[in-house]
C-alpha cells in the first residue's frame, strides 16, 4: 500500500533536497523514501515557490530518523 504525503510534505522534502547539502539518497533514506519518489517530487517542483524553511516538525523528524 503507498503512502499518500502531504503536498506540505513534499514541498518541504523538496527545499531540503536542494538547500541542505546534503545528498538527495540521504534526504530520500531520512524521510523514509525511495530515492526516485524525491527525484520525481525535485523534478515536478524544481520551480514552484519553496517554502522558507522547514517545518520545526520536518526538522526534528530528519534529526530523529538520522539518530
């Protein structure tokens, strides 16, 4: 069964994608998905108008799921 995300979510998967540095297989391994799912979701909003910033929620989930 897939796991239908929020598009909150994947905006956020996004912006971290492309802002944090670090590799997309890390980004995609620390939120729990498949590599091509990200690449798809970086390829579709590439130019749409990415959030600020994280969500504080996204962000201890990502330091949670690193630890």
């Amino acid at each position: 069964m897939a796991i239908k995300h929020s598009e909150e979510f994947k905006r956020e998967a996004v912006w971290i994608a492309l802002t944090s540095g670090l590799s997309r297989r890390r980004v995609a391994s620390d939120l729990v998905l498949s590599l091509s799912t990200l690449g798809t979701w970086v390829s579709l909003n590439r130019g749409d108008d990415l959030p600020a910033s994280p969500s504080v929620d996204l962000l201890a989930e990502n330091e949670q799921l690193r630890r």
